[in-house]
C-alpha cells in the first residue's frame, strides 16, 4: 500500500531547486508531489515522482544525498472538510502522523494527500476498517 518517496538533503543556497527539478527533467522523471523544509542551513527536499528508481539513481550520480522512505496515499473527498474528516477520524486512534502534504493529482472527485505514519500497519488498518481507500501505483501514474 505505500510508494517510495525520495528525500534529498539540499543546500541552502540559490539555483539548488532549480538544479534537482531540471536534472530529474532531462531524464524525462515526472513529478507527481513536492515538499519542502528547511532550516537556516539547509533544506529537506521531498519527492515522489513516476519512477522512484530512476530519480534516486540520476540523483545519486549527481552527488546528491537521498533516503527513499515509503509513505502512504490516501484518496480524500475534494470537498469542504474532506481532509478535516480524514484527521478527526484518525485523532480518536493512537496512529502518531510524523508529516503529510498533498499530490498534484486530482482524480475522480478525490484530493490525494501523503502520510508518514510511525506505524503504517496499524494506519492503513485503521483507515481500511472505515471503508477508506489507498492510492494505488497505477491510479497516481507511477511504477
């Protein structure tokens, strides 16, 4: 049930975005969601893209530093309170949300959002017990 998402350690310089953005371009890599923290001195990068193994090795060969950590898609009502009623649902149980942000893709009435979770077992068992689905590779376009 989870996709790779691909971390990258930047820099806090400018042009650093740019650079990660254009090289996963020329190697036809599609961006599907973008998140980004940082601090004074330097930046989280976070990524999941069409092809995770294609994107880590062209990052890797560029000398960036990466982690890939699976994470979970789930399908929201792209409504009013849809994500409200997903996080109060998830408040009255014990599943401990370490950070979330959502895709680009919009489908069949849904907003897609991304979790981390500290245990996705017990998240997706959760969420399956109330009839709310997962995201799959093919609906979000990715291998």
């Amino acid at each position: 049930m989870s996709v790779n998402q691909i971390s990258v350690f930047l820099e806090n310089r400018k042009g650093q975005l740019a650079e990660i953005t254009t090289l996963l371009a020329d190697k036809g890599i599609n961006l599907r969601a973008i998140s980004i923290a940082e601090t004074a001195d330097y930046g989280l990068l976070r990524i999941i893209v069409d092809d995770a193994d294609k994107a880590s090795s062209a990052l890797l060969s560029n000398g960036n530093i990466i982690t890939m950590t699976p994470v979970v898609v789930v399908g929201v009502p792209d409504e009013p309170a849809g994500l409200a009623q997903l996080l109060s649902l998830l408040s009255d149980s014990d599943i401990d949300i370490q950070y979330m942000y959502s895709l680009f893709t919009h489908a069949n009435g849904k907003a897609y959002m991304v979790f981390r979770v500290e245990d996705e077992m017990s998240f997706t068992a959760h969420l399956a017990s109330h009839n709310i689905a997962f995201a799959t590779k093919e609906e979000l376009g990715l291998k």
